[in-house]
C-alpha cells in the first residue's frame, strides 16, 4: 500500500469557505489517515492547522466513534430537516 501513498480518499464541504479532506499518506514510515480542513481559495485547496491525523490501523475506531455520534443525533432529532 506505502507505494499507492498519498492518496485522496474523500472529502465533503465544510462551509462556502472550507472543504474537509481525507487523505492516505505516509510521514517516516507510519502510514496515516489524515483528516484536514481545506481553506477555498481561487479554485484551489489550502492546507490550515485544523485537522488531525491517526494511524490507519486506528481508523476502525474513529469510524465506530462517527457512527455512535451520528445514531445519537439521529435519535434526539437534531438533523430537523437536514439530509440524513
């Protein structure tokens, strides 16, 4: 996998200013998920300290971790009217 590296993997719009961005890489040997906000400026994605990265065999963890937020969302009725 280290050769694939980095690689997108997704993202979705924070606000009109601002993407969140998933990326695959690898930093001195350790492959990580990186998760960053992205400033939009002239068509193009700009780093910001916001964010955070985890090792990939962490991800598991996290995933369960959105999972148990968005269920509890969902069961107070927070998202009122928002796609879910």
């Amino acid at each position: 996998m280290q050769d694939a590296l980095p690689v997108i993997a997704g993202r979705f719009q924070k606000n009109s200013r601002e993407v969140i961005r998933a990326e695959l890489r690898t930093f001195k040997g350790v492959q990580l998920a990186d998760f960053r906000v992205m400033a939009l400026a002239n068509g193009c994605e700009i780093a910001t300290k916001s964010g955070f990265s985890i090792g990939i065999e962490q991800l598991p963890g996290l995933g369960e971790l959105v999972t148990r937020a968005l269920t509890e969302v969902r069961a107070r009725g927070l998202f009122k009217g928002r796609r879910t």
